[in-house]
C-alpha cells in the first residue's frame, strides 16, 4: 500500500522537476537518434569523396545542400557521422556501466551484507582501485591490449566499478539490521535470495543515480581516449575521434570541431541533469 501511494508521488515530483525533465528528454532524442541512425542518416557515415572535401554546413556560403553540416577532409558527410556517433558513445556508456554495475554491486553487497572479513577484504580491494588513476591506467591497458571498441569497454568496465561498490556497501549495511531482512533469516530464507531479491531492489533509487552519473563520465573518458587515438579506430564515427581529426583545420574550419564538440557537451550536459534530477525526486526515500 505505501509502494503505491509513493510511486504516484515519485511521477509528479518528477514531472515539475524541469532538470529531470529537460535532461531525460535530450538523452531519449540522442537513443533515439543511435538506434535509428541506418533510418536517419543522410549518406554512409563511411563513404569518401575527395572532390567534396571541407565542404561548409549550411550556415557558411559554398555549402552543398546534400551535406547540411558539410563534410569533414575525406569527403565524409558530416551529419551522418554525427548521427553515427551518438551510437558510439551512447553504447560505450551504457556497455561499461553493465559491466562495471556488475562487479560492484555484487562487491558492494558481499561486503555491507556479510561484514567482517569479506568487508575488510573488498574494502581493501576499493581502496586500492581508489588509488589508481583511470585515465592513465586506461591508457597504459588500451596502448597494450590495442585500440578496439571491445577494449575499451572491457577495460573501462574493470576500472569504474568503485562508486558501485561503495554505494551498494552503505545501502547494504544499513539494510541487513531491518526487520524484514531479519524476518527472512528466521524462515531459512537463502542468502541469494536476500542479497539479489531482497536488499538489491531496496537500493535501485540510489544505483539509478550512480548509474546515470557514470554513463556521462564514461562518455567523456571515450572522447578523450578516442581524441588521443586509443579508444575506437578510425574510420568509426567517434565524436572524440573527429575532434581530433579536425584539430589540424581548427583556425580555418571551426566546425569540424565545434559540431562533435557541441554533440557531446550537450549529451554530457543532459546526462547530468537526469541524474541530478533522478537523485532530486528520490532524496527523501534515500533518507
């Protein structure tokens, strides 16, 4: 009875929120927008022409009106690539917080339910992730294992688990003393079933929160890995990886920087605001 009249409360603080509601809208159009990219794409996001090179978006005269957002140094219509692009960072943000949930929270939950050693064991273990700098780590395993998307999620996966763990361990200690948690041990009920039925959609508010907050700090740290030529390979369409691309015609041609810069900006940006908001309308059941 108290989950039903909470979820209604939950709905209308979330729609007078506007930071929930302008930041889940921008981050539907962007899914929207990787999932249908075949559908929306003017032209291949992979087809050269160099006899179209640099061509200027619309804005700029001597555009081509078949290239709206022109075309980058190969040729390649910018547009599509853009659309393209929403795919690659929507699919490693998303891809990494799978796999990075995955071990955190599972660590997290061993160390607040159980306590004792498990806890001075998996607390030890965050403490030591805490330690390593990611971006360098980050560096250091894609320049060995080779630039891929599969290596980048996989080891950005490996070293963004921490703020699961923590998380899940706090809400995992401060349920286990609940009487409904006690209830269930006096019946026999199994310790999976606790851990993953039971204290695990208990702390869903707090890890949705966590979760959007990662997706836009796996974003950006794809930009800059792509931008750098470590994260995924040209000829993909990544929005770090045209920035970088169009560095050498930055005074010239502005645009081929400001347009994947501005995409991602605004995502980061959107990103943020739905987490913001997500934690805003469920701050008084965290409590």
């Amino acid at each position: 009875m108290a989950e039903e009249v909470i979820r209604p409360a939950l709905w209308r603080r979330g729609l007078r929120n506007v930071a929930l509601m302008s930041g889940g809208s921008v981050v539907v159009l962007m899914v929207l927008v990787a999932v249908l990219a075949p559908l929306l794409a003017p032209h291949d996001p992979y087809s050269q022409d160099l006899t179209r090179r640099l061509l200027p978006p619309f804005w700029i005269e001597g555009t081509d009106p078949t290239h709206l957002l022109g075309t980058d140094h190969l040729g390649r219509d910018y547009l599509s690539r853009l659309i393209y692009g929403a795919r690659i960072s929507l699919g490693v943000g998303f891809g990494v917080v799978l796999v990075s949930g995955l071990i955190g929270i599972s660590l997290g939950l061993v160390a607040g339910y159980f306590g004792g050693l498990a806890d001075m064991g998996i607390s030890f273990i965050i403490t030591t992730r805490l330690s390593l700098p990611i971006v360098l780590v980050a560096l250091a395993a894609v320049a060995f294992a080779g630039a891929s998307l599969a290596t980048l999620i996989t080891v950005l996966g490996l070293l963004l688990w921490d703020r699961f763990a923590v998380v899940s361990r706090a809400a995992a200690q401060s349920l286990r003393s609940r009487d409904f948690i006690k209830g269930l041990r006096a019946i026999g009920a199994g310790q999976v079933r606790i851990l993953f039925l039971e204290l695990l959609p208990n702390m869903r508010a707090a890890l949705i929160v966590v979760m959007t907050l990662e997706v836009a700090n796996v974003i950006l740290l794809e930009a800059a890995l792509s931008f750098l030529g470590l994260g995924v390979r040209a000829p993909t369409p990544s929005w770090g990886l045209m920035i970088s691309e169009g560095r050498d015609n930055i005074l010239f041609d502005p645009w081929l920087t400001a347009l994947p810069g501005a995409a991602l900006c605004v995502l980061v940006l959107a990103v943020n605001l739905l987490g913001d908001g997500l934690r805003d309308i469920t701050g008084g059941r965290l409590k």
